[in-house]
C-alpha cells in the first residue's frame, strides 16, 4: 500500500505487504522487501536496502543496508 503524497523514485523493488505512510519519499534503486512499515514523512536514501518486515521511523541513508 502508498499512501496519499508519496513519491517514488526510479527503479524501487518494492516486495509484497509493504506499507509506505504519507508523505514519504524514496531515491532512486530503494529495495523494500515483503512486509517492510514506513512511517510518514521519511526519507529512504538512494540504494538503500530495506530487510524483510523492518520498520523504518526515521530517515534512512543513502546506500544503507
């Protein structure tokens, strides 16, 4: 699910049941794998890479993992 504001970069993976808040935005190449919870206004960083069933509450770095 995205919710309402929310943009997204280009060529994001984005896995089954992922849940991105609003208002959240992501860079380019940003993996989400299954069951990944964004919370709204946060920044996922270019190349980062998400783990299966993380919970973001904050900004994440380009290129973390």
């Amino acid at each position: 699910m995205i919710a309402h504001n929310c943009r997204i970069g280009k060529h994001n993976i984005i896995c089954s049941q992922v849940g991105i808040a609003g208002s959240t935005t992501t860079g380019d190449y940003v993996v989400m794998a299954g069951q990944v919870g964004i919370k709204d206004h946060v920044h996922i960083g270019e190349g980062a890479v998400l783990g299966a069933m993380a919970g973001v509450i904050s900004d994440i770095p380009a290129k973390s993992q």
